[in-house]
C-alpha cells in the first residue's frame, strides 16, 4: 500500500477545503454577522494541517491503484466531514464536535439531515458553507462514479466505462484531471444557470446561491427553516423541480447532449426508466393524495416537487408529507431507496441497480419455463457481464445488512420504529428527511450521540457507494 | 403441458382431502357440538369432485415434467384451500367463505394467521380440522421441498439434490413415492411423541394433539385463544420449543440421524447456522428485555419460546411481544425473514439462503482487493455453483419486489405503516402474528376483504418458495 501517495492526495484536499472556506469568509466579513473568526481559524486549520501532511509526503511516487483508490476515497470523504465541521463548531452555534461533524458529514455526503433547530439563526457564513459542503461534496461524487468506481469496479460501475467522456486511457490520474474538468463544466454551468433563474424570480443572491448549490448536489441543505416552503412560490417550485431532476441524471449524458448528442438521454435506458419512475410514482401519488388538494394545478405543483425530492435525494421540502396517507408515505420510502441514476449526484441504490435486479429476477422465471435456454440480461442493449451482476447483487446485499444492522442500533437507542428504520434509510440513500420524529418537519437534533455518529456512518457508506468503505473496514483489505 | 396428468394428482389431492375430514367429523360425533352436517358437505363435496376430476382424467400418462410440476404445486394448495373451507364456512362460525378460506389458506400453507377473534367457541371438529390443515400441510411442504423443488431448480434449492434421502433416479414420481414414505414416517413419529409429552404434562388429547400437529408443521393455530400462554406452564413451553426447533430443522438430517449418522447434524452448515442465529437472537432479546422479567429463569422461558417461535416461523405465543422493546420487535422482525432451514416445514427466505448470500457480498469485497483472484463460495465443504447462486438472488429479489408491491396495497387499504409493512411479512414468511393491529395478541379480522385475498397471495407465494407460484404467474409460462 502507497500511504504517502494517499496522504499526498488527502493533504490537496485539506488544502482545497480550506480556499474553499475564503467563500464563506467573504461572505461573513460583508454580513458582519459573526462568523468571521470561525472561519479564520477553520481556514488556518485546514491549510496547516493540509501542508505539514504535503510536507511529509512530497515526493509520492507510483501509481494510485486499487487499495490505494478505496482508502484515499474514504479518508477523503471522512477528513473533509472533520475539517468542514470546524467552523460551524468554533461559531457556538452546534452544542459539540459531534453535532458539527453530523451536518458535515450531511453536507459532504450531499444527504442533508440537519441537527439544526432554528435554521434561520445561523450567520450568512455558515448558512452559504452548509450549502457549499454539498457542492463541494456532489463535484467529488461526479468524478467519483463517472471517472473512478467504474475502474475500480465497484457495484457495477463497470457498465459505465464506456459511458465516461474524456480519453480512454486506463491509467487512473490524467483520466481524473481530464474527465473532472469537463464535468465540472457543466456543473458549475447548470448551478449558474439555476442561480439565474432563481434571482430572475426574485430570490436574493445568496439565498439563490445557497439553493442552487444544494440542488445541483441533490443535497437538500436551505438558509429557511420551512425550506423552499418558506417561498411558496409556483415558480421557485417549478424551477427546483427541474433542476432537481437534472441532478439526479448522469452527468456523462448532460455531457453527451452539450456536445450535440441530445437523443443519447432517450436512448439511456437507466434515463427511461428513471423518468418513467418519477411520472409512475407521481400519478400514484397524486391519486392517493386526492383528498388533500383543492385543484389539479396545486396537485400537480406540490407532488411534483416532493417527487422530484426523494427520488433524486435531494431532500427539499414544500410540504410536510408526514401528513400524506400511508401508502404515499410508503411510496416515498421505496422512491428513497431508489435514488437516482448512476453517475448523478442522486444517492440510493440507483435507477440502473434497481432495473438490472429486476431483470436478473426475471430471467430466473425464464429459466425455469425453458430449463436449457440460454438468457443473457441486457442493458442499453449490451449484454451485462457475469462481473457486473455479481457486483450489483453483491451491492444490494451489503446495503440491505447495513440497513438491518443500523435500524437495530437505533431501535436499541430508544427510537421508535418508523424513526429508527426510516432515519437509516434517509442517511443511507443521502435523502435527509425521513419519517415520523426525523420527518420533513423535524430534525435530527434529538437523536443519541451514537446513533447520530452511527448515522454518520450510514452517510458515507450510501454516499461512496457502499464497497469504497466497507472493503477498507474489511480485514481482507488489510491483510497482506 | 399435459394438463390431463396435474388434473389427475390434484383429483387424488382432494380425494385425501376430503378422506382427512374424516378425522374431525368423527371428533365433532365424539362431542356433538354441532359441527357434524359441516363436515359431511364437506366430505361430500371433495369427493365429488375429486371423483369427478379422477373420471375425466383417469388415463393420464406421460411423466410429470417441470410446467406440469409448478402448475400442480400451485393449484393443489389453492384447491386445498377452497375445498379445506367448506366446513368453515358451513359451520357459520366465519362471516364469508372468503374469511373462511383465509384461514384455510393461513392452515395448508402453515402460517397461523388468523380471522377468528374468538377461537374457543368453535366446536372441537373445527378445532381439529384447524390444526390438521397445518399438518397435512407442512407433510406437503417437507415432500415438496426436500423432493420436488431440488429437481425443478427452484431457488437454489438444487443444492439439496445429493441431501435427499431415498434412490438417487431421476425421474420425479417414483422418487416422490420414496421419499415421501420416509419423511413422512419420521414427521408422524415426532408428531406422535409431542402428543405423548404434552399429555404426560397433562394436557388433554385434544388439545395435544391439535398442538402437536402445528408444532411440527411451523404452524401455530392453537385451539386456545391465548395460545400457550392459556397453560402458563414452563414444562409445556419447553416441549414445544424444543418440537418447534425440530420442525425448523431440514428433515433429510432428521432422516440421516435416525439412520444412526447424529454427526450430519453438526456437519450440516445450515444447521449450525440456524442454532447460531437462534441462540444469539436469544442472548441479544434476553438482554434487551432485562427489566421485563424477575429472574434469569422466567427471561430463558419467554425468551427462548418466542425466538423459537418467529425463527422457525411458527407463531405460537406465550407472550405479547407487541410490549417489547423496539429493538426487540426489530429482531423478531428480521428473524421472520430468515424463517427455518431449507427442507423443514419453517417458511422465511431460509437460513442456507441467507448465508449463501452473506457469502456471496463477503467475495465481492475480496475481489475489489484481489481483483485477479478467482473466489468461489462453498457451503456445506462443496462450492455453489453459478446456477444455484443465481437462483438464490432471484429468489431474494422477487421476495422483496413481492413484498413492496404488497405492503404498498396494505398501505392504499388505509392500514398503518407496521401493521401494513408486519402483516405481509408475517405471510409471506408464513408465521402468523405481525405487529401493531396483526400483533400476537390480535387478529387478521379487521383487515379489508382485498387485503386479506392479497395476504392469501402472499401466505402461498412464500410457501411454494415464491417461483412455483410466480411461474405459473408469468406469461412466459403460458406462451407456447
């Protein structure tokens, strides 16, 4: 194992949170609202501990490989939460460390439960960091799913290898710089793009900036306690919505229809059926919350949105849909599982996982009816390898032992049972909000240290797509 | 398809059926409580119609090959169902023959869910029959499983062809008529020894053997309305434990043991699993509901008898485990979806199935780390082969599917989200009670008449091991 190469690049890292942290502090020194210091010395941590680390591993040489890929990710992610919390701790306005960390963890892993009260009493400082946390965090995870797992083959995202933009050279580190930049492009454009919209309806700067920065990470974070309620607004709703779903899309396909080649997202298959799923569930939605609306427009506006929310994990909210009919309450807790689809910054099992489940479960049926035939699954018309399918399945399994293992944890903490199973799953698929006392309307301030540190946990393993830390919390990685 | 021959077994299967009501009908003459014309229509109408089918179909030849054998399966045990309920019905005691064929249905499938909201004032005969649809059901699900299944490559259960006893032919019927002596040899001769137990305990022949017969079917319908509890006698508590975990055990080892090899009960895997997952549910329940009881002794007793019960998926209850602790009823929960060994007359997605599964994610983890070594998965000291591994996560992906599909109707039904989520669970892997309003200390009578038809679906989709009845399901199936 290269340590000083991981180190190398955990200590860029470090560096970049802490230029990354100039963003707030500007913000804080023209709002004067007391969060100055925080973030000097949030900054100051950030790059003295990002240089000494540089200084000891300079010279990493070599390249950066299997083993060293899954822990460099996981450090990554994990240092970024520790680092990242230190403002928010140093403001005084987060009760410990830990409560920090959580809503850092929140932010990186675009999740965006939240252990704040009152949301609205934050300095303008710390309200644009929350939301920069999980730009930050949706710009690492779009390199990562499109640009590092599928080599590392991990969950499957071998499928996407042929999907990635940029030069196909399978050495790891110019195909990063190559592809990150691209991506990054259109990041960043769709967040300007969305920061406009919001400021032409109205919205002030910053509060457009921060929403636009949680949207475009799918992450959920917003400076109003009533989230994008606080607007009620058609038109904010109509746009979040939008971009909501172009978050939860792949980015190689934004990438592909920038450069001319619009008919590639009709012929995704992963892109049919996440839309398909998001006008399914809507119209199932609607019909069972008939009751509840006055008009189809108001319906159409307010499920929509809520939609759009949990199926990308976003985690935004116009309504408390705690007071929805159970079978919508349900429906949203399948949608959370979902996710969006692979190489977006949607969390969940992903649109594509899901699909080449289903299909692996029916050729069984097949089988069975022509014992002899040979029935190979497919996906955007290719054949899917044996390695894949097993990856996949491997995937799901792990993702349901940690959900069975982390909702029995919390259940020992005290909560109740909706709480316990559906705060699990919101954190694991990155959502947010979850049901009953962590629902849309409540927070996760009351829950026990170690279920929050527990949480946390749950954050990262859904985030990096499940293998990235548990291979690295396995005794085969460390063997030798 | 030869639909003359599945016509000719299933003419037969009524013909047993309506021969086994014999049995209650001499029992309601012994006590005359008025249930005696019911099992006369009864009778009557199996025979008739067994008869009939039998005329029609009397020279039925050709062998009984894979189509013929998931269509027999699934129509012999909804057959059973809707003949098994004309006593129920007739008797008056159930509102509608639905109601009465859901509990027929919850008998032949060994669930144990119940619509009667007052089980002792029903006349013996019926109790009786109640607990005789149990047993001859759980006689059918040992053939089934240990004989037929393995050679229709349901599930994975393939990987039992070399455990079964009997000669090693091929061909299907002759080594059905074997291995169905043999087995069934050894399910009376347990069920004749916990009659002998219970009633050296003191419990009167009725009633022993009416408990007799659901123990070793997994079953759980007693003829007492507080189940065992009604007893409060840790003597009975402990016998029926013990049967209980017999009957969850996979009869092929039974049947080795008897033939003097003790040692195939250690060296099975799955065995060792399952006592595994047992005594650990234990320890984990004993100390999680330490303040409920006085002594070590009293927490043992309850403990064990209800681990045992929702582990193999029988039912019965000595307690309300609704008064548990969450994290508790977490762990009954998961432990309903383990269910019994393959092979035993316990339902569940199976301890082998679920261990072969762990396996299967533990080698992706390996893989990612050394991605050139080839691991394979063993179990039982032989690896499983592709086909079998294949089969297994079918299985688990169409259990899930089956159950989202199913709680989301529950939840449209206007059901809570337990009672919605616990109920399907509850017969899908064929227990009983759920939990909330399904709990061991209620019923199934309030749920919706569509709702109780959708869990019929369910109690029979988890029995025949999902594929049987989703095959026949499947247009593949009927396509020529």
């Amino acid at each position: 194992m290269n340590i000083r190469l991981v180190l190398n690049l955990l200590s860029r890292g470090l560096i970049f949170i802490g230029i990354a942290m100039f963003f707030p502090l500007a913000v804080s020194w023209f709002y004067h609202d007391g969060d100055f210091p925080a973030f000097v010395i949030g900054i100051v941590c950030c790059l003295i501990a990002g240089f000494i680390m540089l200084l000891f591993c300079r010279r990493s040489k070599g390249e950066l490989r299997n083993r060293e890929g899954f822990l460099f990710v996981t450090l990554a992610w994990t240092l970024a939460g520790l680092f990242g919390a230190i403002p928010f701790r140093i403001s005084g306005y987060f009760p410990s460390y830990l409560d920090a960390f959580f809503e850092t963890i929140s932010g990186f892993t675009t999740t965006g439960a939240s252990v704040l009260i009152d949301i609205e009493a934050l300095p303008h400082g710390l309200l644009l960091w929350r939301s920069m946390t999980q730009w930050i965090g949706g710009m690492g995870i779009i390199v990562l799913t499109i640009a590092i797992l599928p080599f590392l083959g991990v969950g499957g995202m071998q499928i996407f290898k042929a999907e990635s933009p940029g030069p196909t050279i399978d050495k790891l580190r110019p195909r990063i710089n190559e592809t990150a930049k691209l991506l990054w492009g259109i990041y960043v454009s769709f967040t300007l793009l969305e920061i406009l919209l919001l400021g032409v309806g109205g919205m002030s700067l910053f509060e457009s900036s921060c929403h636009a920065f949680s949207t475009l990470a799918t992450g959920g974070f917003s400076p109003r306690n009533a989230s994008i309620a606080a607007y009620n607004s058609p038109y904010f709703d109509a746009v979040i919505t939008v971009f909501m779903l172009i978050a939860g899309t792949n980015f190689a396909l934004h990438y592909a229809a920038l450069r001319g080649n619009v008919r590639r997202y009709i012929r995704s298959q992963e892109f049919r059926l996440y839309i398909s799923i998001f006008i399914g569930a809507c119209l199932l939605l609607m019909w069972n919350t008939r009751h509840l609306y006055d008009s189809i427009a108001g319906s159409i506006r307010f499920v929509t949105f809520q939609t759009a929310s949990i199926l990308t994990t976003t985690g935004f909210a116009t309504h408390d849909f705690g007071i929805w009919p159970i079978a919508s309450q349900l429906i949203l807790l399948f949608l959370m599982v979902i996710g969006g689809c692979a190489g977006s910054t949607g969390g969940g099992m992903k649109v594509m996982r899901l699909g080449i489940l289903v299909k692996y479960a029916h050729r069984e049926i097949k089988k069975l009816v022509h014992p002899n035939a040979v029935v190979s699954i497919k996906w955007d018309t290719n054949p899917v390898s044996a390695e894949v399918l097993q990856a996949i399945v491997g995937f799901a399994i792990f993702f349901i032992l940690v959900f069975v293992v982390s909702s029995l944890v919390m259940g020992m903490l005290g909560l109740d049972l909706v709480t316990s199973t559906s705060a699990v799953i919101a954190c694991m698929s990155n959502i947010g909000p979850g049901l009953a006392s962590v629902g849309p309307s409540a927070n996760f301030a009351h829950i026990p240290d170690l279920g929050k540190a527990l949480l946390c946990f749950c954050m990262l393993v859904g985030r990096l797509e499940v293998y990235t830390v548990l291979v690295v919390l396995s005794p085969v990685f460390w063997r030798r």
